[in-house]
C-alpha cells in the first residue's frame, strides 16, 4: 500500500510540473523593432529623420553626428519634441529600450500607446549631461497591462548641449494571449484534479465498492495534497505581495 501511495504522490508530482512547463512556454516574451517612425520635429526626410528609428539599430553601437540616427531639426530647442515608434502588433509590454547615439539622457517621459490611442506614461525623469558615449536606455514596465503597438518619446533638447540623436526603440513582452500565470495556472487545475480525487473517494466510499483500508489510504493521500496546494498558495502569494512590483 505504501508503494501505491508513494507511485500516486509521483504521479501527481508530474502532472504538476507538466503544467508549469507549458505554461512557461506559452508565455515566452517576444522582442519588437518599429515598423514606423515619425516626430514632431527632425532634421529632415532623409538623413537624421524619423524613419532613421524603424528596425534594429544600425548606428549603435558607434557614437557621435551619424546620419542613421534620428534627431531633431534644432539643436537645443526648447520646444517640447516628441517621437512615436509603431509596432507590427499590440503586445503586453515587459521592458523599453532606446538605443541613443550622440548626446543621449534628453528623454524626460515615456509613454506606451493602445490600439484605441489612449497613452499610458510608464516613466518620467528630467533631462541631464550623460557620459558622451552610446547607451541602451531601458525602461522596465509595472504599471501598464494593456497591449500596446506605439511608444511615445518626449525630449527636453535645451538641457543636453548638442543634437540627441535615437537609432533604434525595441520593445519586449508578450502577446495577449500568451498571458499565463506560470504558477496560477497549473495550481488550478492541481485544485481541479483534487476535487475529482475527492468525489472519487466520497463515491467509492456510499456505495462500498472499494476495500475500506484502500479507500483510508487514499483519503490520507488527498489532505496531504490539499496540504501541500495551500502551502503553496501562501507562499506565491505572499511572493507576489512582497516582490511584485520590482
């Protein structure tokens, strides 16, 4: 009977665990380039213009006055400029990164664009004189759980002497429908499986059609179960309390 227990307990494990694996696969992020650019501002159609942001980087990781590059029409203008990356599909935002290229830290705010154009800011700092060197500027999304396809770029030009110049704006994260709990999700159906155990028992038991020491065991197998599904609970949630916001 132990060896029966021990291979139920086994079983359980595995199953389990098979959830998990799926449902870390089904969330993998997914890494975008822009397939559109355009400014309020830029040097010109051509050369340093906004299209010079759409697909991966091409100037970084050099530094300096490079004309595959976005930049404004203006250096140090004190109007407000702002640029707008658009991506091939609405993806759940994980992490921003800008590729700056020549005179970067002008950025003072950033927001993420829905399908329905509502804005979302997702960062806000002020302006400041950076190393003179190419720099991946990396945003880490908390705050927004909409699908997105736009980043929105503002800069305060007047407070960084020289053009700020952007190369490249990727975006990483997951498609609606690969949202999955890689926890949640497999302690569900662990719950659901629990259940099926324990009207399994309950049936076998009113209508005597299983040997009583059997059925005892089984019982013994199902609250040690249910004991390890609510210390898991407890912990992931308390997991997601103390860290989920970092």
């Amino acid at each position: 009977m132990q060896t029966f227990k021990r291979h139920v307990m086994w079983m359980i494990f595995l199953i389990l665990m098979g959830f998990m694996c799926v449902s870390n696969v089904q969330a993998q992020s997914i890494h975008l380039w822009a397939i559109e650019a355009t400014s309020n501002s830029e040097y010109s159609n051509t050369r340093w213009s906004a299209a010079q942001m759409v697909g991966a980087p091409d100037t970084y990781p050099q530094y300096g006055d490079i004309d595959t590059a976005w930049t404004t029409a203006y250096m140090n203008t004190n109007d407000t400029v702002w640029a707008e990356l658009k991506y091939a599909e609405a993806i759940v935002v994980e992490e921003i990164e800008v590729y700056e290229t020549y005179n970067p830290s002008a950025i003072t705010k950033v927001e993420l664009i829905d399908e329905a154009g509502a804005s979302h800011e997702v960062w806000r700092g002020d302006a400041w004189v950076a190393p003179n060197q190419s720099r991946i500027f990396r945003i880490s999304n908390i705050r927004v759980k909409t699908p997105v396809n736009r980043v929105r770029l503002y800069l305060d030009c007047s407070k960084v002497p020289g053009y700020n110049e952007i190369d490249a704006v990727g975006i990483t994260g997951r498609r609606p429908t690969q949202i999955v709990s890689s926890y949640d999700s497999p302690l569900t159906k662990l719950d659901a499986l629990l259940t099926r155990l324990e009207e399994a028992i309950r049936r076998a038991i009113e209508r005597n059609s299983a040997n009583p020491a059997f059925l005892q065991d089984l019982e013994s197998i199902l609250r040690e179960l249910q004991s390890i599904s609510d210390e898991l609970y407890d912990e992931l949630g308390t997991s997601a309390s103390e860290w989920g916001e970092y």
